[in-house]
C-alpha cells in the first residue's frame, strides 16, 4: 500500500512556475470591476422592476368601484325613492312636488324612459282627477 | 502546513479596515501555493490559474467577515478544497472524455504515459465520495498531516485517517483494474 501511495504522491509533482504575481492581480481586479458592474446591474434591473411594479398596483388600486350616483333629492329624509321607475308606489310625498320641475330634472339627468313614464303616469293621473271630478 | 505568521491576521485586519493594498499582498503571499495545489489537480497551467482566481475571488467577498477563530491558512486550504471539488464534480465526464482521447498506451514517449497515469489517476479520485476525494486531495497534494486536514475538513482525525485509507484501497482497485 506503501509503495502504491509514494506512486501516486511521485505522479503530483510538479516543477512548473506559478503565474506573475503582478499580472495575476490585475487579473483579479478585472474581474472584480466586471463582477461588480454586473451585479450594479441587476441592482438598477430589479429597483426598476420593484419601481414598475409599485407604480402598476398603485395605478390597479385607483380602479376602484365607481361611486353610485348621488341621490340628487335624498338630502331630506324621505321613503321616496326618485330612479325607482315604478311611479305608482310612490309616497304621498311626491304630490308637493311640482311634477314640472321633477320633469324637467328627470330630462336633464338623462333619465330618458324613467321620463317618459313620468310624462305617463302624471297625464293618467291627471286624466283620473278629471275623471274623478266629473264623476 | 505552517503557523501563521502574524503577517497575514495583520494583512487581514488592514483589509477589513479598508486597506486593499494588503488583500495584494495577502495574495503575492500565498499565490504559488494556491497554484501549485491546482497545478497538482488540474495538469494544466490555464485551469489552474482560473481556479486559483476564483479561490482569491471568494476570499475578496469573504474575508470581511473572517473572524480569525480559525488560522487564515486553515480557511484558505477550506476554500481551496471546496473549489477542487466543485471542479472535479464539474469536469467528471470531461474527464473521462480525455481519457479516451489520451494517445494510446504503449508509445515509448515517457511523458506521455506519465500524464496518461495521471489522469487515471484523476479520474479515479473523481469516482471517490466527496469525504474520501477531499482527504486524498489533501494528503497526496499538499502531504498535509491528518491533524491539518480535520482542522480543514472539520472531521475527527480518526476520520480523516479511515477515510485516506479507503480512498487509497478503492484508487488502487481503479488503477490496476484499468
């Protein structure tokens, strides 16, 4: 076993020169300078993608659900409900307004069928006054 | 494997204050031994010199937080060990490759059966476990003491000893089967 160590320990000697320490130190500092840009860079890479990414989820998070429309006339508490198209529930509230101006408000919100139906409902009901006067 | 001298905690100290003179001088200091234990390994001048650079490229990121428990010869022949190992697992089937592309045995050229030897040499201690590959590293390479290689392992003495023994009985079967 001796002799097979004192083989293998004879096949590892080696007379070669070991490289300039000079040469091999500028070396070494180039590839530190190059170890050092890169990992700058992947720095700079990543702060601008955390950047990207916070300005992303900032921006995402202003989508948020859009307001309901205020309820122009719900100041005063009131049952009455205004966008409820079903006028014939309504409360006996609703006959101190003046169907003009409920008119006139419901046409500048757009609210084109809603009033149509008011138009409606308000010709019957005056129709039925008449009638009912008549009676 | 030598004391430390104080010469290089000083070097050390100097380094982790700021001063990088002294990393160039820690390097000039300890460059040939470096070389020559990958010299050893590698048979090549070109591949041991970049070993030997990645080895003083992690000593560069390191020794900052070196915290002198152990001797800086100590940890110097850790990291040497570690990147011969790294090499070795990388370059195992290249290894192998050369093999097969050695010239053929039987040529009256002496340098060139040395070097067929070698190799299977190498090939035979890259085949080996890790523990068994790093203590026969040490030991034939740098002819370390067992004492020298458990402080640089962190294994017992005792170990290192068995180790070497396994690993030199199993390359023998390698070789004299090939």
């Amino acid at each position: 076993m001796i002799d097979f160590e004192n083989r293998i320990i004879g096949m590892m000697h080696s007379e070669s020169s070991g490289p300039d320490a000079a040469s091999f130190i500028a070396k070494l500092r180039g590839r530190q300078e190059k170890e050092m840009m890169r990992n700058n860079r992947l720095r700079s890479g990543f702060s601008a993608f955390a950047f990207i990414f916070l300005v992303g989820m900032l921006t995402t998070s202003q989508f948020v659900e859009l307001p309901k429309q205020d309820i122009y006339w719900s100041e005063v508490d009131s049952n009455i409900e205004y966008f409820d198209t079903d006028f014939l529930t309504f409360d006996q509230g609703y006959d101190t307004i003046s169907d003009e101006e409920f008119t006139l408000f419901m046409i500048e919100e757009t609210n084109i069928w809603d009033t149509e139906d008011l138009i409606y409902f308000n010709e019957l009901y005056e129709n039925t006054n008449v009638y009912e006067v008549s009676l | 494997m030598t004391n430390d001298m104080p010469e290089d905690n000083d070097l050390i100290r100097e380094f982790q204050s700021g001063d990088e003179k002294s990393f160039d001088k820690l390097v000039e200091k300890h460059l040939q031994n470096v070389f020559g234990f990958f010299l050893k390994i590698t048979s090549d001048k070109m591949t041991a010199e970049d070993l030997a650079q990645d080895v003083f490229m992690k000593l560069y990121k390191n020794l900052r937080n070196f915290r002198h428990e152990s001797s800086f010869s100590t940890y110097l022949f850790r990291i040497n060990t570690n990147t011969a190992n790294s090499w070795i697992t990388r370059n195992k089937w290249k290894n192998i490759l050369h093999l097969d592309q050695a010239p053929e045995r039987g040529e009256l050229d002496r340098s060139t059966d040395k070097e067929w030897e070698r190799k299977e040499l190498w090939d035979g201690i890259s085949r080996l476990p890790k523990k068994q590959r790093t203590v026969v590293m040490l030991r034939i390479s740098d002819d370390l003491s067992y004492k020298e290689i458990s402080e640089i392992t962190g294994i017992s003495v005792g170990s290192a000893k068995v180790n070497y023994h396994h690993a030199i009985k199993r390359l023998k079967g390698i070789l004299d089967n090939d």
